[in-house]
C-alpha cells in the first residue's frame, strides 16, 4: 500500500485497490505470468503537505526497481511495470533506461483516462465505488481545484497539491457511480490485457522485446505500481551494483 491522502472519502490504500484490482483481472487467463506484491511505497513527495503521506522519494524508487528488474530477469524473460501514478514516473523512466542499457527487457503500463479528473475526484470515486462501496464516505465528498492537470503541472512541480488545493482533491466526486466505474475497471483492464498479450506474442514469437517505457499520458495524480513477471529465460550471471 502506497499510503497517500486521497480527499477524506477514500480510504488510504485507494490506489492499492484499483491496481490490484485491474492487474488481476488483466493476468486472470493468460499462462505464464505471474504477479508480483504491489510495491509498498513510491515517490509522493507532492503529497507531503498533507497528514498520511509516505514517499521514498524518485532516486529510492528507481533503485528498487532496478534490482527487481535484474533480478526477474535471472528466471523470467521481461518484466511489465503497471503504473498509475504521475509521481513515479521520473523514477520509472530511469530504471527501464538502466535494465534496457543492461539488455533486460522491461515494460510500462500507466492507466491513463483520458478526460478523467486526476485526483481524488469523479474517476478514482467511481473505481472504488465499484470495487469497495462501504469504503467511501460520501458525505464527506467535496470538490477541490478543478483545472486541467496540464495546466496544473508547473505549480504542482514547485508546491505540491496543497498549492493548488487546500483539501488534496483534484476534480470534483460529486456525480461519482459504481456503474461508471465498473465501465472505468473494464477500459483500464481491456488496455492492460491488449499491452500484456501483445508482450506474451512477442516473447512467444522470439522477437526482441522493446525497452523502455511505452507512450502514454500520466492523468491520475497517485496510483499504485505493481510488477508482472513472465516466462523462464537462463541464468544470468549479472550480479548486483
């Protein structure tokens, strides 16, 4: 659980949940993969202003995913990285360019809604109406800075989600359904499956499986990370640095 406020009518492990929830139903089906524990703590430093923050910073979190990429790789040919939160991406970014300069194959997926609000608002209420309903106070719902992310992320970068929102939301979670998260699960789900499938075919198909991270837009403020580990390759001989 990545510990990061999320308005006071979400519960704490919010992006823990919608994670996990999606990468289960992405892996339900497909042979040979295996899913990694959500990793604890990432890098929320925009956060800190507010009471229940943890962050390890950018430099921790790509470090740990550094060695969990070498060390997947003694037993799996690729490592898939599933990715919600705007925060890692600084750190996600330097560790796929340290596995790829190392010859290890590591993806990203980052649960992009395009349209959606990034933080705390109709979207993530949605999600977690639909996976937890008794876990969201609605009555305690309310609205926060309501601006495009776009036009957030210089502020953002300087202050923190407390200098553009005093109560950490941003969006408006008013109008929030279960129904439309479950329609929000199945799009972020659909997109995960087509990205860890097409990665099986290519692995199954012995092509060179690209590096780095994938193209997309980082819309949610904070989600959870999670690694998907697949099929066997030889030992490599690599040893920690």
């Amino acid at each position: 659980m990545l510990v990061v406020p999320v308005g006071s009518h979400l519960p704490l492990d919010t992006d823990t949940r919608i994670a996990v929830a999606i990468a289960r139903r992405a892996c339900a089906g497909h042979s040979g993969v295996a899913l990694a524990p959500a990793i604890a703590i990432g890098a929320s430093g925009e956060h800190a202003d507010f009471p229940g923050t943890l962050s390890v910073g950018t430099a921790a979190l790509a470090d740990c995913l550094i060695e969990l990429g070498r060390h997947a790789s003694l037993h799996w040919k690729a490592m898939l990285l599933v990715n919600g939160h705007g925060g890692n991406a600084e750190a996600l970014a330097a560790a796929a360019g340290q596995l790829a300069r190392e010859g290890r194959a590591c993806r990203a997926w980052h649960a992009d809604l395009p349209g959606g609000d990034a933080h705390a608002g109709r979207s993530e209420t949605s999600l977690i109406l639909a996976l937890a309903p008794q876990a969201v106070c609605a009555g305690a719902a309310a609205p926060g800075c309501r601006l495009p992310i776009g036009q957030l992320m210089p502020v953002l970068r300087n202050g923190g989600v407390r200098a553009v929102s005093a109560n950490g939301v941003l969006g408006d979670p008013r109008g929030a359904s279960a129904a439309e998260g479950q329609r929000l699960l199945a799009g972020l789900t659909a997109g995960l499956s087509e990205t860890l499938q097409s990665l099986l075919n290519e692995i199954s198909a012995g092509e060179s499986v690209p590096n780095g991270l994938s193209a997309g837009t980082f819309v949610t403020i904070e989600s959870r990370l999670k690694a998907l580990e697949f099929p066997v390759r030889p030992q490599d001989p690599h040893r920690d640095q």
